[in-house]
C-alpha cells in the first residue's frame, strides 16, 4: 500500500491528488476492478487477444 507524507504547508487536496497518482502509478485499482468478480479463463484470453489486437492495429499506423 503506497504512502505518502503531507509536507509542510501542503493542503489536503494536493496530498489526496499525490496519493491517487501513487496509488495509480502502482497498478492497486486495475487490480482492485480486476479482482472485483470471477472471469473465466475463455473470456480473459478473449480480453487479451482484443487487447493485443487494438496494440497490433495502432503500432501498424
């Protein structure tokens, strides 16, 4: 769990966007969604086909 120490003089706002940016930058969302139901093992290679397709298709532009 990433974490952060609120300078000095630092409002909450701009901790709060420092602490979403870490915990972003960790990948701690995508895994919570990943993780929030069951995928099943067909349709996760289709997402990953999908994904490696859209890849494909914008690295030929």
């Amino acid at each position: 769990m990433p974490g952060i120490r609120v300078k000095e003089g630092e409002s909450f706002e701009s901790a709060l966007r420092r602490f979403k940016k870490k915990c972003e930058k960790a990948g701690i969302l995508a895994d919570v969604r990943k993780h929030q139901h069951f995928e099943k093992p067909s349709e996760r290679r289709k997402r990953k086909e999908n994904a490696a397709r859209r890849k494909a298709a914008t690295s030929r532009r």
